[in-house]
C-alpha cells in the first residue's frame, strides 16, 4: 500500500467515524420516542394494528441503524486479525506487569502507551460487539412489531368468530357430521397455537424493546471513550459542534463542554475552556471552517 492509499483509507476512517457518531446519537434519541410510545401501548394494552409503530421503527433501521452497523464492521471488524490480535493483547498483558513489577524504576512513558493500546483495542471490539448485537435485536423487534400489528389482530379475530361458531351451533343445536367435526377440529387447534405464538411475540417485542434500549444507552457510554480519544480527528470535532444540542441529549446538560474538555486536557493553556482548546484545534486543521461561527462561538 502506497503513501497516497494510507492517506486515504485514514481519512476515510476519520470521517466513517465521525459519521458513525453523530447518527449513532441520532438513532439514540428516535429509539428513545418509539420505546416510550411502545411502553405506553404495552402499559395500556392497546392493539398494535393502526398506531404506525412498525414503520417508524423501519424507517429508523433503513435511515441509521444498518449504515450504523456497516461503518462499525468497516471501522472495528476489518481490524481484527483473530488469532494474531489475541497474542498482542496478551503479550501487552505481559509487558504491563512486568512494568508494574518494577515498581518506581519503571519506564513510566512505556507503561502509558501498554494502557493506552489495551484501552483502546477494548473500546474497539466493544463498539462492534454492542453495535453488532443491537442490530441484531433491533431487527427482532421489527419483525415482532410487524406481527403485532399484522397477524395478532388477525388471530384474536379468528378465535372470535371460532367461539361465536361454537356458541351458535350449540344454542341452536346443531349436529356435525364427521367431515365438518373433523374440520372444526383442526380449526380449534390451529387457532389455539396461534394464540400461543401471540403470547410468545407479546413477549418477544418486550423483552427486544426493554434490550435495545438498555443497549443503546451502554453503547452510548463505550462511544463516548473513543469520542474522548479522537482528538487528531478534526471532521469529528467539526461535527461535535455543529451537532451540540444532540450531544447534550444523549450525555446530558453541560456534557458537549466535558467531552471536549477531556479531549484537549493535554492541550492549550490550562485555564481555557474545553471548546476553546477544540476551536483552536479545529482551526489550526481544517483550511475552511465558514459557517461553523455560531457553532464555535456557542
């Protein structure tokens, strides 16, 4: 691979990165509304079948979800070499107790980069992991919300007009024959198993539902490790403050300024703000940053 090439591919991975975040913390806050609607129709017990919770939880996974997935393979699972990468760990391991062994006399600089590199190759696979695994679930919640509001009403209706049949026929007294005993029968019982696939999916939404959310949360934490690492990453800086009321949504009131802050801590001069340090940065990096004025000054 030539110089040019690696200078690609580097970009690139800054900016899949950046974008990775800021629709990571877009799909955080979406999710947020369709699980608060999904808690209240569980906790009131109404129908799924017109409220439209289906589309929107597709929309979600088409718009951010599966790009989400696709740059967090790019960006995390390309890196990965198996074998290879377990024996590194596990010699960097075996470097960092040597070093805290040696107590005081030890290469503090060596110890620095032994926790960086173990820091970082464990928020690495913890990226993918969680992101990889929530679109799992996040596709088993669409799929049991697409049941929920298709075939769930369609089952509760067939075990109506089942017991009415029943009920009909033995008010009024009617016999059936042997072929019509036979058909009702396996009607009875199909009907039956349906009822059953409406509990099981009832629970399945639910447990899915409560799961994605608890994992978008976590995942949210891990994110926010590498986001606080990326400080050679001017388009993520550039986007953090374009996107600063979005960031105070998912981390919190005052968080846009603590992330940045813990980003340039080695950086500038010690009593200026997080922002400040990041906007210096900013422009010493990028040739062309007009338009992003009321974002820097913010």
């Amino acid at each position: 691979m030539n110089r040019v090439q690696k200078q690609y591919i580097a970009r690139r991975r800054k900016e899949d990165f950046s974008f990775l975040t800021i629709r990571f913390l877009r799909a955080h806050i979406l999710y947020s509304d369709i699980y608060s609607e999904f808690k209240t129709l569980q906790k009131q017990g109404e129908d799924y079948q017109h409220l439209g919770l289906f589309d929107k939880i597709k929309n979600l996974e088409q718009t951010l979800v599966f790009d989400i997935k696709e740059k967090a393979h790019f960006l995390f699972r390309s890196e990965q070499r198996g074998e290879d990468e377990a024996e590194s760990i596990a010699s960097r391991f075996a470097d960092l107790e040597r070093i805290l062994l040696e107590g005081q006399a030890a290469d503090r600089t060596e110890a620095r980069e032994v926790f960086f590199e173990l820091r970082s190759s464990l928020v690495r696979k913890s990226i993918d992991s969680y992101i990889g695994t929530g679109y799992h679930l996040f596709m088993i919640l669409l799929e049991s919300v697409y049941q929920l509001e298709n075939y769930v009403p369609q089952y509760r209706s067939e075990l109506e007009y089942l017991n009415r049949i029943e009920y009909l026929t033995e008010r009024i007294g009617y016999q059936f024959d042997q072929e019509e005993e036979h058909e009702l029968s396996h009607i009875r019982q199909v009907v039956d198993l349906c009822q059953s696939i409406t509990s099981d999916t009832l629970e399945l939404a639910a447990v899915a539902a409560e799961r994605c959310m608890i994992l978008f949360r976590e995942t949210a934490e891990i994110l926010r490790h590498a986001i606080e690492e990326s400080t050679a990453n001017e388009v993520l800086v550039l986007n953090l403050f374009k996107e600063k009321a979005l960031v105070e949504q998912v981390y919190g009131a005052g968080s846009w300024e603590t992330i940045l802050a813990h980003m340039f801590r080695n950086a500038g001069a010690a009593g200026d703000s997080g922002a400040k340090k990041a906007e210096s940065f900013v422009r010493n990096a990028c040739g062309n940053i007009e338009g992003l004025g009321e974002g820097l000054d913010g």
